[in-house]
C-alpha cells in the first residue's frame, strides 16, 4: 500500500475532516504513516484563524516542496480553510503542490486522487449549499484511537461576527440530517469510543435550517442519549443567545449529557462587542452565564476572548479581564487579534491596536485566567468524581492515568494499571492551575 501523512492544524472540526480524508483513501490503497518521510502523499489540512497558522502551513509544504525535488513522484495537497480562502491562488505560490481541497469538498478526495496520479493538478474548491451525507455514508471514517470521537452536526456560520473568517471559508450554516448523525455516534461507540462530541461552529443552531420538521439540538441530545451503553455527550460550540432554556434544561435531565458548555464572549466590553457584530451585550452574556450556573450543579463553563481588537482602549479591556473574573470562568482560549482577509474589521487599519500593546494585553488576560483557572479547581478539592480515563504514561518513575470528569476538569491520578477507556471514581485530592490530582 502507498503511505499517507496529514497534518492536521486548527480547530476539531478539522481533525474531524482528516479522520473522514484518512477513511476515504484507505479505500483507494493509501495506509496512514506517522512519519512524513516515508510518506507517498503529504497533506497539510490548514486553519485560516490566524495568520500565524497560515504562515505555519506555507512555511511546511515549503519543505515538502524541496523533498520533492529528490523524489518526484511524491504528491502533496493543501487542504481546509486557507485552501478554501486562496484556492488557484496557492498553486502560483507553491507550483509544486498537486491538488487543493476546500472544505465544502472533502467527499471529492477519491476522485481527485485518481486524477492528480493520472498526472493532473486540481482544484476543487466551489461553495456549496448542501451537505454531503449521501456521499459520507459511503466511507468509513478512520478515527483516531481514543476515547472521544468527534461527531460533526452542523457545518458554517452565518453570523458574520466581523473578524472572523469562518463564514467564508465553511459557508453558511448547514445541518447534517439526524440519521445520519446517530449512525455515526452508533459506529463509534461500537468501536470502542466512550465519549462523543456534537460538533459545530454555532452548534445550538443545529436544525435550524430544516424546512420540513422541528428539530433542534436538544431533540438530536434526547435521541444520542437513548442509545443504550455507557458513554458521555458533549457538543461545541455554543452561541450564547443560541442557548435556549430547553436546552439547559435538557442537559440537566439527560444522564450522558456532560455538564460543560463552551460559550465564546470575545469580549467583556459592550461596545466592543458591538463592533465584533456579536449578538449580546456583556449583561446579556452575563445573564445567560449565570442562568445556567444556576441551573446546573458543578457546571464548567469556558469561553474565549480577543486581545487588541481594532479600536479597543484600555479601559475596555479592563472590562473583559473584569468578565473573566466576575464571571468566574473555568478556563478561556485566548489570542491577540489577527486580522483576516475578508473580514471587515481587516479594513479598519486606522484603528489597529499596535503589536506591543495587543500582546502586553494578551499576557495580562493569560494571567487573569490562570487566576481562573486555579480558583475553578479549588472548589473540587475533596469531592468524588467520575473520571473517564484517557491515556497511561511513566512520569518520573511513577505510573499515572490521566482523564476528565464530566464537567471537563482533568485529573492525574497515581495508579500502576493502564485503565484507559474505562470509567473511574476519584476523590480528589489536590490541585494545580490546569489539572486536579485524584485517588481511586
């Protein structure tokens, strides 16, 4: 068999689309190398987040490129979402690339494999309305080993918030049909995974776009969660003003469901979200946050936020260091912005926040969130915990198995027997600022 290597940049919607590419060429000869040298195909599937992962992905095929001088046969393709965003574009700026692959079009690879051996360079990168689920069902889907197993239920975004670059890179909104969703939550589980997460970019809009029923996200939880075995539901990522009080209460009443929700806010400013197009203000986030504290016992919530957005003061971003902590986030994602091509306030360069004072403001919002963080997990410190047990490793001469609790929290736990896959309880005995040390 020929050898594959992808490398997989971004967000879990794109390690979900390397599984489905790595399942689709297992068909066509290919077998998954771990070790680009070896390899007769190189992929790089891209994120267009930020430029430095764009940058990232060049500077790679980069060197591919070079590789391919001593071996001509060798085939390199680009992927994902800066594929989508440049398509012919990529073959000027890297000739030696062999076929380029957008993300309304991964269902195309077996296809454009067979021409790019025939000789051909292609490029398949065209905008569709429409999901692919007929074609899905024909390939299994190669996922990699371990207890979760990425379920993606909707695809795009129609928001427009105003830097970022999703809307043009995965389209608008789209939902995939629930059968087909079910399906693959069934073939999963019957693989040995343990924990599923519904994956989206607005995932609470799931069904939204359905003409002929009503169905939504916590119709979709009620139906993956009347599977029978024993096994966990997460999904991401939510919206806030998508989060319907139906929804947390389903989460509540439904065993499987985790109770973790990962509620982007951007920014604690109103104005600020304002300008980023975002559909609440800080006290309508605010509200929502806490509805579902209130709500739902020991619930983790996480978030992300935007240092040095175009025209943000000082004290504006006091206000989101404020939000972080008032809100007593559990974890956030953080990042200085990065403009990107489309985007709106890409065009705003009269108003940029100079790279001295977005990255001096990102390491002010990295320490408040470490604060977070600790303080989170402080709370558990003495209480039991189911931990589903993720992976096994020597560390310092001592034996550890490290997995997550259903609100999300990790643990390290001192044990000499490799229990990964399989649910523990753990009273938890201490903590660090990212993790909480446990004993069965």
């Amino acid at each position: 068999m020929k050898k594959v290597y992808i490398e997989t940049m971004g967000c879990q919607m794109n390690k979900s689309d390397t599984e489905r590419m790595f399942g689709m060429l297992s068909n066509f000869g290919y077998s998954e190398t771990t070790e680009p040298k070896t390899a007769d195909l190189l992929m790089v599937n891209t994120c267009s987040i930020r430029q430095l992962s764009e940058d990232k992905a060049f500077s790679l095929i980069g060197l591919w490129g070079k590789w391919k001088k001593q071996k001509p046969n060798l085939k390199i393709g680009f992927c994902g979402c800066v594929a989508q965003q440049k398509a012919n574009e990529i073959f000027k700026r890297a000739p030696y690339v062999d076929f380029v692959l957008g993300t309304h079009k991964i269902y195309s690879l077996p296809e454009i494999i067979k021409k790019v051996n025939a000789g051909e360079k292609v490029c398949e990168c065209e905008e569709t309305n429409k999901t692919e689920d007929k074609k899905a069902s024909e390939f299994h889907i190669n996922r990699v080993k371990s207890v979760n197993a990425w379920i993606p239920i909707t695809e795009g975004c129609n928001n427009f918030c105003t830097y970022c670059i999703v809307p043009y890179t995965r389209g608008r909104e789209r939902s995939r049909a629930p059968e087909t969703i079910l399906k693959e939550v069934k073939d999963a589980l019957n693989a040995g995974f343990k924990e599923v997460t519904l994956l989206g970019q607005n995932v609470d809009s799931y069904g939204k776009d359905f003409k002929d029923k009503k169905y939504r996200l916590a119709d979709l939880l009620k139906d993956v969660n009347a599977i029978e075995g024993k096994f966990r539901i997460r999904f991401v990522t939510s919206y806030p003003t998508d989060i319907t009080d139906e929804l947390i209460q389903t989460v509540l009443e439904l065993d499987k469901v985790c109770e973790y929700f990962h509620i982007p806010m951007q920014s604690g400013d109103s104005d600020v979200l304002k300008a980023m197009n975002r559909r609440y203000n800080r006290e309508q986030y605010f509200g929502i946050a806490n509805k579902i504290r209130k709500m739902i016992p020991d619930v983790t919530i996480t978030s992300d936020f935007i240092a040095g957005f175009p025209g943000e003061t000082e004290e504006q971003f006091q206000h989101t260091l404020s939000a972080m902590e008032e809100l007593c986030l559990d974890y956030s994602n953080t990042a200085a912005y990065s403009p990107r091509e489309k985007t709106v306030a890409a065009r705003w360069t009269d108003k940029f926040i100079d790279e001295k004072t977005k990255h001096e403001r990102l390491a002010r919002l990295n320490e408040q969130n470490r604060k977070c963080c600790l303080a989170s997990n402080k709370k558990f410190v003495g209480k039991t915990m189911e931990v589903l047990i993720e992976n096994f490793e020597s560390h310092k001469g001592k034996n550890v198995i490290t997995g997550r609790t259903r609100n999300n929290k990790i643990v390290h736990i001192p044990y000499d027997k490799d229990l990964t896959g399989e649910f523990v309880n753990a009273k938890i005995t201490g903590c660090k600022t990212w993790y909480l040390n446990g004993e069965i």
